[in-house]
C-alpha cells in the first residue's frame, strides 16, 4: 500500500505530497516525529518568506549602487563595453544571456542597458567584488571604483565579498525551495541587513522597523511545540 491508498492518515498524504525525500531532513532533525517534523516544514517555509524580503532588497539595492558607480567611473551606461572594464568570461556569459532573454521576451521593442542591469542575476554583482579569478577584479573594479561604495565596511574586499556569498547561497535556496532551518538564521539576518546598511541605509532601517523576519525566527520553537500555530 501505497501513501496515497485508501485508508492512509493526513499526515502520510502531507508527506507524500511533500516527498519523503525532501521531507527526511525535517524528520531527521524532529527524531522521526511525523507532527512535528510537519511544523518544522511549515514554518522553514514562513521563515524563507521573511527572509526574503531583505535578501530581494539587498539584490536590488546592490545591483542599483554598482551600476551607478561603475557608470559614473567609465562614463556610460554600457560601462561593461569599456575595455577596460570587460569581467571576465563569466561575468560576459551572464551579459550574454541577459541579453539573449530580453531578445527572446521583446523580439520587436529596443531595449538598453537599464534593462540589461535588471535581468543581470545577483550572482553578477556579488562576482564583481571577487578577486575574478585570473582577471584582478581587485585592480579593476574594486580599487578603482568599488571600495568607495563600502567605505564603513572594516573587514576589507574578501571579508565583504565572503558575507555576499553567503547572502548568495541563501537567496538560492529559498528561490528553489530548499530548506534552510538549518542554517543560523539569526546571523543570516544580521548579516543582510549589516550589507544592506552599506549599500542604502535608509531601506535598512526600514527593515529593521517594519521587517517580519525577527518575530518570525522567535516563533521556532512555539510553533514546533504547537503552541503558536502554522503560517502558510
């Protein structure tokens, strides 16, 4: 018999809709405590929609403050076509395909290089303040242009550049729906918002007055618990 034959129980269908084998980290973690393990999915899936909220911010806001600075130092828009300026085969692959979705989505409308900015992806402009393998990001963007952006920032350019990776792999995870209960989500937090203070201060503290991610990361235990419900 399989879970969705007659005569299962709810939870065996929640779990069969979910897939044991997407649902094993959550049982794991629960000791094999079917109701509890389902709470922990629940709320995993509230805490990634609070999260996401000032990770989407910091993207934008990152990409936004790049683009300026790089376009203010080379003097247009396109400042990627300076030579240079040009990152390296990566960073063309990610302008190349930017470039080839908006040819697809608008075949007969012009577009320009706002509109190539923002279908660039994040890992794009978290790539520019990496060493750039053998193309000395450092040399290029970030001594030239990019360390003015963070001038509080202490910890130096592979210190910063490690934080936005970590908001990298974060962000990832919660746009494919992987868990991230594991992860310590507190520091998560403070490190997006410590980024964001860098790059717009003023949406940083709009975060810190009105986000849900604080209240929600308090509710772990009493929703685990039942006592607190479900949010989905």
């Amino acid at each position: 018999m399989t879970l969705g034959d007659q005569g299962s129980s709810e939870e065996d269908r929640l779990v069969e809709a979910i897939s044991l084998e997407r649902f094993q980290p959550f049982l794991h973690k629960c000791g094999g405590d079917r109701v509890r393990a389902l709470r922990l999915y629940a709320w995993d899936s509230e805490v990634a929609r609070a999260l996401q909220s000032p990770l989407r911010d910091l993207e934008v806001s990152l990409r936004n403050r790049l683009h300026r600075q790089l376009r203010g130092r080379h003097g247009q828009e396109a400042w990627w076509d300076v030579p240079k300026a040009r990152p390296n085969y990566k960073g063309q692959d990610m302008l190349d395909r930017a470039t080839e979705v908006l040819e697809d989505r608008r075949p007969y409308r012009p577009f320009g290089p706002c509109d190539i900015v923002a279908q660039l992806p994040f890992g794009f402009w978290v790539s520019l303040l990496g060493r750039g393998g053998g193309d000395n990001y450092e040399m290029k963007y970030w001594n030239s242009s990019l360390r003015h952006v963070f001038r509080e920032h202490r910890g130096g350019r592979p210190d910063l550049y490690r934080k936005f990776q970590f908001m990298l792999t974060l962000r990832n995870r919660i746009a494919h729906h992987e868990c991230i209960f594991q992860r310590h989500l507190e520091e998560d937090l403070d490190t997006a918002l410590t980024l964001l203070r860098h790059v717009s201060p003023e949406m940083a503290e709009r975060h810190e007055k009105y986000g849900q991610a604080p209240g929600v990361l308090a509710r772990r235990k009493a929703v685990l618990a039942g006592q607190e419900p479900m949010r989905l």
